[in-house]
C-alpha cells in the first residue's frame, strides 16, 4: 500500500492540484450570474393595443 501511494508521487500531486484548478474554475462559472439579456433587434414581439392614445391625429 505504501509503494501504491508513494510510487509517482510528483505526478499525483500534480494532477491532485490541477483537478482542484479545474473545479474551481468550473465552481465560478456555475455561481456566477447569468449574462444581462440584451434584445437582438427585429425579434420582439410588438404590442398592438388598441386603445385611443396609441393612434397619432
């Protein structure tokens, strides 16, 4: 057991940190909020009340 874990020791502890980098990148992007929407314009819908101010004299 002691040659399992003592064996490429280097290699482990570098893959160790660089799984622990990843899931921390992969942590703050998920908690981060989402993007402001901003409309791409022509693709909103356009309200056609009828009411009587929305006619111009």
């Amino acid at each position: 057991m002691k040659t399992l874990l003592l064996n490429n020791w280097k290699a482990k502890m570098a893959s160790l940190m660089v799984a622990i980098a990843v899931w921390y990148l992969v942590k703050g992007h998920v908690q981060r909020p989402s993007m402001p929407f901003f409309p791409i314009p022509g693709t909103q819908n356009v309200d056609c009340s009828n009411s009587a101010f929305d006619h111009i004299a």
